[in-house]
C-alpha cells in the first residue's frame, strides 16, 4: 500500500527587490533581472497623474495622445512601427502617476527606443487626432453612464475626496468638449520631463539594453517638469452618508459602502488587507456566503482596498435587484458587527491565510508580475521591502489581532454609501 504524501504548509520564498542605476541626469531606473524568455518590460512614470490636473480628464488625454504623433513621427508611423517589431505598447493616467509601458522581444528592445523616447519627448498633440481620440472617448463614456456599477464609483470617489480635490470630480460629457490642444500642453509642460520621471525595467536584459535606455533618456536633462510632489493638491475631504443616484429603466443598482481607510505605510495596512479578504476577498468569503450563497440577493459581492497613491479607500462592492438592495445593505452590516462581536475562529484565519499564499504565488509568477508588485509599491510611497513585509504578516497575523482592527475601523457613521439605479 502506497503512502500519501504528507500536507506541508505552503512556503513562499521573500522577492528579491529591484537594483537601482542611476541615470546620468539623475532618472532612476530599477532593474529587475530574471529568466531567459527574450522578453522585456519597459515602464515610464511620470508622477503626477489625476491629482495635479488643472482641468478635469488633462491627464487622460495627455497620455492618450502621446502617440498621435512625435517628432517626426506621425501617427501611422508610430502603428507601424509597433506592428512591425511585435510590440505592444500600454498609456494611461492613474491618481498619481501617468504611466506608458512597453512589452517586447528582448531582441527588438533597442530599435524600439528611439520612437518611444520622441513619443515621451517631443509629443504633437495635432488638432485633427485630438478632435478624434475625443469623439471616440465621449461614445465610450456616454455608454459607461448607464452601467450602474461605473456610475457608483465614480460618485464613491465624488464622496472620498470631496468637491476640491481633483479626484473628487464627477465627470461629465460636457469635460470632453472642453478639452484643447493647449490644455494638453499646459499640462505637459507641468508634469512631463526627467526631473519627474522614474524608470523599471525587466526580464530579459543586457548591457547593451541598459546603454540604449541611458543613450535616449538619461544623457542630458529634458523637459521642463521637475518634480509632481511640489504640486499643490487640496487635501481629501470624505462626506460620509448615503446617497442615490438614480438611473432610469435599470433591472438593478449598484451598491458601494466604505470609506477612506489608512496609509499603506501604516502599521495596520497590511493586517487590514488579510482582514479584507476574510471579509469579501474570495468565494468563501462572508460576504459570499451570507450574501450570496444564503440568501441570494447578488451574483458578486466583494470587499477589498482601492491605492490611491499612498492613500486607500475600503470599499464592499456589490450589484442586485432593485428590491433587494435595502437587504442587502443590512446584511453587510451585520457581517461587520459580527467581526467587531465575535470571535474569529483560527480555522477561518488558516483558510484565507492558505487563500492569499496561493494568490501570491500567481501574483509572484513572472518578471512582469513582479515588476508590477514593485512599481505598485513604488506608486504608493513605501519601500520594496513593504512587499515582502506583507508576506510576513500574512503568516504571523492572528485572529485577535483582526478583531481589534474591525472594531477600530468597521464605525457605521463613517462609512460612505451610494446607491446607484432605478
């Protein structure tokens, strides 16, 4: 008779964290090595992001029509290019940051270089692509508007932040026609340039790779941004409550509660996230369970931490008939009651810790997945070791230490609600 194996505990080896080269004109680049699939990842942030915009969706657009035309690149060129050498190339605006991220053949990474470099450099921004990108950027929203669940988050944030801060906007489709080719240059002029420019690379790169990236963006100075952290930003003014916002002829609403939650630089942040998954983090989760599985109100129901930044909002998503969204709501607060009342069993704890080891290990997997773990830690002020100080707390957090966090967190009169559908 044959033995089964034993059941070990699973074992997550900590990351090994990204090597900074500093550039001549003084650009970081963090260099993550690793494998020999002869495929590299390439990424530029810019900071600044939404938070700095002077005008609702400048950001956006800025990235957007970064390859629109270049130097002597018109747009076609740039396609062609990019089709020609098998690339794919990735541009957009996050709270804080503007990101454009290249993904290639190790092979065709130095000839790719030089359009990217005119790309982020020497940007057109030509009328007549502006005037398209923004046609088809208004169709695109017009058509989010009646999704319930869009709609919700965009007044959650409205919530979050507060009417003064850029990110507490609600956009609306006039924004789009108001957007202009000195807008865009305004706005690139501020953020976009070496002072305020950071680089990671990964995967499979050289010596040569590395001389290109230094050749076309840390030789001399460019552009005329120094620094996005100089920017003054109103700070983030949470209005707690609820509030409905109503779309016509709609089967069901979407339902957001939570609220403007720690820094992830502070000590509860990572013991919050563990308590989050527990909470509505996978499909035993209970929320799920109660929500969903007993008494079937919703599909889906999730909770988890939005970054924005350093900054994080705790927010439980959910979408359900309309006539079950008063239920629904008052089952959420029970599932918090109970965490903040009753104790938590280790056996719960065991699962979702077992939960968050497997999904780290597919979060692990890869150069790329890695490299984006680190560029989120970099995006979020803390240093790389943050990553795998989260390891560690996943293995060590307990069952007590969770309960204390719901009850100093889980407070009823500070959550935010929003109800959006007929």
């Amino acid at each position: 008779m044959h033995t089964p194996p034993s059941i070990e505990p699973m074992r997550l080896q900590h990351l090994a964290l990204p090597r900074l080269v500093t550039l001549p004109n003084g650009v970081p680049l963090y260099r993550l090595d690793g494998g020999n699939s002869g495929v590299v990842r390439f990424d530029i942030l810019i900071g600044g992001g939404y938070s700095v915009q002077q005008k609702p969706l400048q950001a956006m657009f800025v990235n957007r029509m970064l390859r629109e035309g270049a130097g002597h690149y018109s747009a076609a060129d740039i396609s062609r290019l990019l089709d020609h050498y098998g690339a794919w190339v990735d541009m957009y605006s996050s709270q804080n940051c503007n990101h454009l991220t290249l993904c290639a053949m190790s092979k065709h990474f130095v000839p790719l270089l030089e359009v990217l470099a005119s790309m982020l450099k020497e940007p057109t921004f030509p009328r007549e692509n502006l005037s398209t990108v923004r046609s088809n950027n208004k169709s695109y929203f017009t058509v989010n508007s009646r999704k319930v669940d869009v709609v919700s988050q965009r007044h959650f944030e409205h919530s979050l932040w507060g009417d003064a801060h850029p990110l507490g906007h609600v956009v609306v489709a006039s924004d789009y026609d108001a957007i202009t080719r000195e807008d865009l240059i305004s706005y690139y002029d501020k953020v976009y340039g070496s002072g305020n420019c950071t680089l990671f690379i990964s995967g499979t790169v050289d010596d040569a790779m590395l001389n290109a990236v230094s050749l076309h963006f840390g030789e001399q100075a460019w552009g005329t941004a120094t620094s996005a952290a100089t920017i003054a930003v109103e700070p983030p003014v949470p209005v707690p409550g609820r509030r409905k916002v109503l779309i016509e002829e709609t089967m069901q609403s979407a339902v957001k509660i939570g609220f403007m939650a720690m820094d992830t630089s502070h000590p509860d942040y990572h013991k919050f996230r563990f308590l989050c998954v527990l909470l509505g983090g996978y499909f035993g989760s209970r929320l799920m369970s109660n929500i969903r599985e007993e008494n079937g109100y919703t599909y889906h129901i999730a909770s988890e931490m939005d970054a924005y930044g350093h900054r994080n909002a705790f927010m439980i998503s959910s979408e359900a008939a309309n006539e079950y969204v008063t239920p629904l709501i008052e089952e959420v607060y029970r599932e918090l009651e109970r965490l903040c009342t009753e104790p938590i069993p280790m056996s719960e704890v065991e699962l979702v810790r077992n939960y968050i080891m497997g999904e780290l290990c597919r979060e692990y997997e890869g150069m790329s997945a890695k490299s984006e773990v680190f560029i989120n830690a970099w995006l979020s002020g803390v240093g790389f070791e943050d990553v795998n100080a989260y390891l560690d707390t996943v293995l060590s957090v307990t069952p007590d230490e969770l309960q204390h966090l719901a009850r100093r967190y889980f407070v009823k009169e500070n959550m935010i609600e929003i109800i959006a559908g007929a």
